[in-house]
C-alpha cells in the first residue's frame, strides 16, 4: 500500500479524474494505491471513506469456518469508480465488510475517523448530492441486474461475461479478442451461483467445443463473437 499525502500531487489526481465535483476542499485528504491482493477494509472500525477511481475489488462471504481466503464465496465485484465504506459513514453498516483488491486499485481516502472532517461531509450539499444520485443509481443497476439474471441461463449469464471482459490485442499481426479473467475459476463460479468444475464445463462443451471459444496461454480467444453475443441475448 502506498499513500499520496502531498497536496499539489492530490489535487493533480483530483482534478485529472474530476473528483472535484464531489468531493470538498479538506487538505486530510489523500491517494491510497493498494496492490492486487491486499485488503482495503477488513472488520476494524473505518479510518476512511474510499472513492475507487481505478482498479477492481471483492466483496468475499466470511464466517468463523471461511478465515482462508480461498474458502470465502465472492458475492460480488466492485469496479471502478465507486465508493468504499457508503454505508458505514450513514450507518447502515456497524462492522464494515472485508473487501479485497484484485488488481492494482487507487482511491481517494476521505478521513471519517475525525468527527470535524466527517461533520464537514455530511454538510457539504455538492457530497451529498453526488452520494444520492450515485446510491440511487446503484440500487436500480442492481435490480436490474436481478431481473436479468432471472430470465438468463448459466450459459447466457456466462457468454455476456466474456463479452465485457473481452480486449482486443494483436497475436501473429491479426487482430483477435482475448478473454481472459482476473477472476479464478471458483470466484467466476461463486459469482454465478454455480460450483467451479461447472465453470469448466460450460467453457469446455458449451464454447471451446463449438469452437466459439479458444485456448490460448492463460486466457481464450474469441472465435466467433456474433455467436457468443447471439448466446448472451445481445442479438435480441
């Protein structure tokens, strides 16, 4: 973890991501970059708020039979931007929840463990206007996430995740897309309610085999994309 306490230096990545919008003049606050792995909250009472304006997080399921982070069931991924530690600071939440990088993430640490500087947040009407609207928006992707996922199979929900973890790269001078999870196996599994050798067998019968999908070193290459979004309902 590396902290960024120098003002001109925040305002720079302030200004460059255009945190200004929300955020109010506080010379406390600084630039967190935690690296791929490391936890940002853990059950210790919060020092911050977070606003994640790169990089991407786990929400994990904890209980006393799941301390290893290989046993914890991934209920969700936060991508960026978005904030960490909301409902701690209206308190929703007493305990804040154990969230986890997995990759490299940057963010904006707001002190909360001062009450002046807390006090001065929730007063500030440009904050509070942005935390509404971006809790508003939150709640209606969520149920629509929810109703979506409703109506899709495994496979369906599967093929649009590959789409929208999909890059484009260049191997043997030919443009191609590339899937390629920073997610494991299991995490993928946990998020689509399903068991991690079921992971495998929808890429392997459903994709590979068809010869929608291919392997290449550590991730795939799109084959047919038209029937991969076909899949996901893209088409409709």
């Amino acid at each position: 973890m590396d902290k960024i306490t120098d003002e001109k230096e925040v305002k720079e990545y302030i200004r460059k991501h255009k945190l200004n919008e929300f955020l109010p003049n506080n010379k406390d606050i600084s630039i967190i970059i935690f690296k791929k792995n490391e936890n940002i909250t853990d059950n210790r009472p919060m020092d911050y708020l977070y606003y994640m304006f790169e990089g991407q997080a786990k929400l994990p399921l904890t209980n006393e039979n799941q301390k290893k982070d290989k046993d914890r069931k991934v209920l969700n991924v936060l991508n960026s931007p978005c904030f960490i530690g909301e409902f701690e600071l209206i308190g929703v939440l007493e305990r804040p929840r154990i969230i986890t990088t997995i990759s490299e993430c940057k963010c904006v640490a707001i002190p909360v463990n001062v009450k002046k500087c807390k006090e001065d947040l929730l007063k500030s009407y440009k904050f509070l206007r942005f935390m509404y609207k971006y809790l508003a928006e939150k709640i209606l992707n969520k149920t629509n996430i929810d109703t979506k996922k409703r109506t899709q199979t495994k496979k369906m929900q599967f093929a649009e995740h590959i789409l929208k973890k999909s890059v484009c790269t260049v191997i043997d001078n030919t443009n191609v897309k590339i899937y390629k999870d920073i997610l494991t196996k299991k995490e993928i599994g946990d998020l689509f309610g399903v068991g991690e050798r079921q992971i495998y067998k929808i890429i392997k019968e459903d994709f590979i085999d068809k010869n929608i999908l291919e392997r290449y070193n550590s991730g795939y290459i799109i084959k047919d994309e038209e029937e991969l979004k076909r899949i996901a309902g893209w088409n409709n």
